[in-house]
C-alpha cells in the first residue's frame, strides 16, 4: 500500500490564523493553522466541544470564519469549493432515490464544473465501482447496511473528483469489523486516486491505524496544542507496540493541556522509565478522545 501522502511542492488545503468567535463570547478558535498535502491523510483529534466540527465546517465553506482564510491550491476560498468534499456520521442519504442517484446526487449544483451527461454518468460508475458496491446500485438506502450507507457517501465524494475529502467521524456508528473495513477503503482511495483527507476523530487508535499526521486540539480558545508525524508504511496492524507508544504520547498532551496545575504534582509520580500512572489515562477528560 502507499506509505504515504504524494510529493507535492504545495499544498492542497491550508487554513491560516482561524479564528470563530459567536458574538461577545470568546473565541472557540483563534491562530489555528493547518496544511493538507497531496495525498495527506491528517487526523484531527481533540476532546468534546473543542471545535473540531466547527474546524471542518469552515474548511468546507460552509460557516465563515470570523478572521483568518482558507486556500485551496493556494487560492482562497469564500464558499464551497468543487474540489473539496465532506462526508459525515450520518450518510445523509435521500431516501427515494437509488444509490446509484445518491451518489450522482449535487454535480449538476451550482458550484460545480459543467460535465455533459456522458461524462456525469462515467463519474457515477467509476465511483461506485471504486467503493466496491456495483452490486447494489440500484438498491434504495433502506436497502443498505450501515457500512454499504457510508460507502455510498464516500462514492457521493468521490464523484466530485475532490483533491481532499473532508470526515467527520464518518465511520463512529459503525461496528469494529465495519469499522475497520471503512478505514482500508479511505487508504485504498488515497491509494488509488491521490486524494488528501482530513478525518476528525474520537478514536486515537484510528488516528494512529490510518494518518500521515495526527494534530491535536485543545485550550480556549481552541488551538494546535501537539502534532505527530505518523512515519510507518501501511498496514500497521502488527505495530501495537510502537503505536502504543505514540498514543501514550498523545494522552499526555492533553491531559497537560487540561491540567497544567495538577500536571506538577502528577510528574512527581512519574518513574524514571516513564510510566503514566493508570488513574491519568482513564480520567474523564482522555476518555473523550480514546
């Protein structure tokens, strides 16, 4: 599989000093920065509320930022953009209509690029049959398992022909056997058609199984507070101990972003060999990104 994100000089997606901010509350985000290469793969991880939906939202154009600016190949963006798609929990498929019409679903929108009807339905083909589910295309959603749904939104996307698929959390209702399943597919697209994605997760152990970079959120206003370059080749399956150690490295991060206090007298109970006690790792706050 590929061992990473392409060669790129540039890159795809950037967003530069974010800020949101509703009214006279403080901000939820301030000085965010963030770059997406070709063929990236960037997990985004952070505790509830912290505005990671917010983040991804504002990346796809669709809620504005109070400051700063999002770039597509550079070029910034006010509004969708056709070369950016974004998928979520819920497949938000139409009920009447077949997967095959699901998935063409929105290339005739506004903002897309006029394709001729040839064309619209080779794009509907190729996606489908990427997403392995030829089978089911003319099935109606209440036809289709919970992964067959999520597929056929990943297909949706990929129609599009996107440079990056923006997730949010898009594989958390789905069973562990499922679940894994959808995370081989997101590696067998980028793989297959060079696309960059960002993924927001809850999951550390996805984040570790399927990114090229995890980034971590965190403070209040929320910000960049860690980042790690995920340097193994695929499939990682066999890489429990140095995963281990990485994810160990992630709980840390944010547990000193939520207690800076209390992280004093808890290094105190730190051994030499680096060994976290138990009662930090299962604290509520950690619970909500593991």
């Amino acid at each position: 599989m590929n061992a990473g994100p392409l060669q790129s000089n540039t890159y795809v997606l950037q967003a530069q000093n974010l800020r949101l901010q509703y009214g006279d509350a403080a901000p939820l985000i301030d000085g965010l920065n963030l770059t997406v290469a070709a063929g990236e793969i960037v997990a985004i991880l952070g505790p509830s509320g912290v505005g990671k939906s917010s983040l991804l939202r504002i990346l796809a154009g669709l809620q504005k930022a109070s400051d700063g600016k999002v770039l597509v190949d550079g070029e910034p963006i006010d509004g969708t953009h056709p070369r950016v798609a974004m998928a979520f929990q819920d497949p938000s498929l139409l009920p009447w209509l077949t997967l095959e019409k699901n998935v063409a679903f929105g290339l005739d929108f506004r903002h897309q690029p006029d394709i001729t009807k040839a064309e619209k339905n080779q794009r509907v083909t190729a996606a489908i049959r990427e997403v392995g589910l030829e089978h089911a295309r003319h099935r109606m959603p209440a036809e289709l398992s919970g992964g067959m749904a999520q597929r056929t939104a990943l297909a949706r996307c990929i129609a599009r022909q996107p440079e990056v698929i923006l997730l949010d959390e898009p594989f958390g209702a789905l069973d562990e056997v499922t679940r894994a399943a959808m995370q081989r597919l997101l590696l067998k697209l980028r793989e297959d058609l060079g696309t960059a994605a960002v993924l927001i997760t809850h999951d550390i152990d996805e984040a570790l199984q399927v990114a090229d970079r995890i980034v971590l959120l965190g403070g209040a206003p929320a910000h960049a507070i860690g980042e790690w370059k995920i340097a193994y080749t695929q499939p990682r399956d066999d890489l429990v101990e140095e995963l281990g150690q990485l994810r160990i490295e992630i709980l840390r991060t944010l547990h000193r972003a939520l207690h800076p206090q209390s992280e004093k007298s808890k290094n105190n109970a730190v051994s030499a060999n680096n060994v976290i006690p138990q009662n930090m790792i299962e604290s509520k706050e950690l619970a909500d990104v593991s």
